[in-house]
C-alpha cells in the first residue's frame, strides 16, 4: 500500500478555509477547491518509492493486473476507474451536466474527427467516459440538484414580479411535464436584453421579505455571478441542503451546481463537463439540450446503510463504491481486503492502516491506496471512507 501525495486544485470558488481546518494546517489565503485523489492524468496521486515520487496513473500502467485485479482490469481497462476529491465551496460552482456512456463515446469520437484538440477551450468531450458521481456532506453542504417541477417553477418566478418572467411562467402552467421545462430552459440559455437584471433585482427583493432558504441561495448566486445566463437555470433547480453524513448521488443528464460546503465526492474518472452557466468556460448551449434529461426524478439526499461492518452509500453504477467507517477507541479493527484496488481516507480522528509488510498513521485529509489482493487493517479512533468499485469482492 501506498500514503498518497495529493494536489490541491485552486479553483476560485474554492474556500480559504475549509480544507486547512479539516488537515489541521495554516490557509495560504487563496483558494483550496479540491484535494484529487486518484490516477486521473490530470493531477495524478503520487506515491512514494525510495527517495522518488511516482504518479499513481503510471504505477497503475507499469502493472495493470497486479494493481487493479483482473476483474477491474477487464470491465474498466488499465486504468483506475474512480476519483476521490476532498471539495470545500465557498461560492456556486457552474450550473452542470454530465453526459451518459454512449454520448460521451460519440461526442468524443466526433470532436477527434473534427480534429479538436483535447485542451481546447471550446471542447466538450475530453475523454470517452461518463461521470457519475456522488457528494457526501462533512459539514452543512448547499446544492441545486434536478429540475423543479414545472408548477414549482412558475411559482418561484411569478413570486419575483418580473413582468418579463410572464411568458416562462405562462408556459410552465400550459405546457405538461418535462417539455415545459425543456421550452423554458432553451429560452433561458439565450435570455433576451434586460431579462437578467430584472430577476437579479426581484430577488434581491424577495430575499428582503422570506425566510426560504432557497430565495436567499437564488440571490447568493446573482450577487455572485451578475449577468451571467445561469442564473434563470439556477432558478429552475431544487434547492438541497446537506447535513453531515448525507449524500447525494448526480446520474447522467441531472444539472446541478455546488453552492457551499464541505464534502467527500466520489466519482467515475471522467472530465466530460457541459456546462449552463455561471461560469466563464464553454457553454455549447445546442449539445447542452441534448444531453439535459428533463424527465429525470429528483435526486434523493442518501443515507448509508449497514453491510457487514461498513456503512455503504448505495450507487447505482459499478465504477465507484463508496463505505465509510466510524471507529471508536478499544474496537476491533476492521479488515479491507478486496480483489479491487482501493483507496482509504481519513477525515475525522487518526488511523491506523496496516499491512503484511507496513504499517502508516494517517490523520484528516490524508489518504492511501491500497492494489487489488492487498490486506489493509484498520484501527483507531475517527471517520475513514473507503472508496473502490462496484465490482470489487472480499477476500476471504
């Protein structure tokens, strides 16, 4: 097994604070969005060998089998399927959606045809993947998750007296179930002069006179993001809060955004992002709608469940499953081994991880990974997460 060196992404919505709290280390004083766990190419891992720091992506590509089992390496290929992230938000992240399999084979395939470069700042498809993922709330975590209903909607906006929003609303109540909201998120991509301000302004009122924590959440973002066009798709997502130890999980076509907090992400290895707004990147408003369902359910907050010694967070996917574990001081240890590579996080307390041929501390914010076959043990006292794939069996 291996401690992990991992990177800290410094994104601008990132909190200052959140992060250097959970580790028990001094803020920088900018922004500390994501810790990334994981192999993916973009900020692999490092491990440790002698006195060298190896990237996780190339230790896994040096031995696929030996690292990742032959059950994950002939569903997944040689590459580590999940990602792990330690997300802290201080400010809304963009209004997004993540495509299914197959779209994002095409869509990937298509844009190779088209000889787009893979960092190009107008491409979608950065990888052949989909992105499932799920968050898991460490403290009071805020979230727009999946569309209102239609009715919900028109009410929330005739509420802002916008007399632009008349048509939307009119719409909303006229038109039946998803296709309302479809007509009305496609206008919304493009609104017409003036539009933005106004409901910027009719928030900033409405706030003044409700106690609904989703008004105030609504405002955060204008206030956060003036004039940007993923305010009105804000608007017509359900407003989610976390307590800790709830979860979410976000399917293919769900928009979202991120609004504060800090949590556990787990999620297929992708970086396929479309995006509605709120952001300063690409918004392909034409594959957008294509890939948006506007006929998905709402995402349920999600509690773990009981599974012979862990707490899962059931997912509906087999590229990621996610355990976590509260231990307590004089229990009995709690042993992992899998025939799937995993990776084990601390972020409450001080554990230990023992091997047949180590044995590693690890406090708040740090992590191991452990190859497929390999027994780790844990011991201690705090919250651990295990993050491997759905597919992985215990070893007997």
């Amino acid at each position: 097994m291996y401690l992990l060196r991992n990177t800290v992404q410094p994104y601008d919505w990132g909190s200052r604070t959140l992060l250097p709290e959970l580790m028990g280390v001094p803020p920088t004083g900018a922004p500390q969005a994501e810790l990334w766990m994981g192999a993916h190419p973009v900020a692999p891992s490092r491990v440790v060998r002698g006195e060298a720091l190896i990237p996780l992506d190339r230790v896994v590509a040096e031995d696929p089998e030996g690292e990742l089992g032959a059950v994950t390496l002939r569903r997944f290929g040689p590459r580590l399927p999940f990602l792990v992230k330690l997300l802290a938000a201080d400010a809304p992240l963009s209004v997004q959606v993540h495509p299914d399999l197959a779209q994002a084979k095409a869509g990937f395939a298509r844009e190779n045809a088209l000889g787009v470069p893979l960092d190009a700042p107008h491409r979608n498809y950065r990888d052949d993947q989909h992105k499932p993922e799920m968050i898991v709330a460490l403290t009071r975590f805020r979230a727009l998750c999946g569309f209102r209903s239609p009715a919900d909607t028109a009410d929330l906006l005739d509420s802002l007296k916008v007399p632009a929003l008349r048509p939307y609303v009119e719409t909303l109540r006229a038109v039946r179930g998803p296709q309302a909201l479809a007509e009305v998120f496609r206008a919304f991509l493009r609104p017409p002069t003036g539009l933005l301000e106004a409901v910027a302004r009719g928030l900033a009122v409405a706030v003044a006179g409700s106690e609904e924590p989703c008004v105030a959440a609504y405002d955060r973002v204008a206030q956060v993001h003036p004039g940007d066009s993923g305010l009105l798709s804000a608007l017509m997502l359900r407003y989610v809060e976390l307590s800790p130890g709830e979860a979410l999980f976000l399917g293919a076509g769900i928009p979202h955004a991120y609004l504060s907090g800090l949590g556990v992400e787990t999620m297929a290895s992708s970086d396929n992002v479309l995006r509605c707004g709120l952001t300063s990147k690409h918004v392909d408003a034409e594959e957008l709608t294509r890939v948006v369902r506007f006929d998905a359910p709402p995402a349920r907050v999600l509690t773990p469940r009981e599974e012979t010694g862990e707490e899962v967070y059931p997912a509906p996917v087999d590229d990621f499953r996610l355990a976590r574990y509260v231990l307590r001081a004089g229990e009995p240890r709690r042993r992992v081994a899998l025939d799937a590579p995993q990776i084990l996080l601390c972020t409450t307390g001080t554990m230990t991880i023992s091997s047949s041929e180590e044995t590693l501390d690890i406090g708040p914010g740090q992590a191991v990974y452990v190859p497929a076959g390999d027994e780790a043990v844990l011991a201690g006292a705090g919250v651990a997460f295990r993050a491997t794939t759905g597919t992985a069996e215990r070893l007997g």
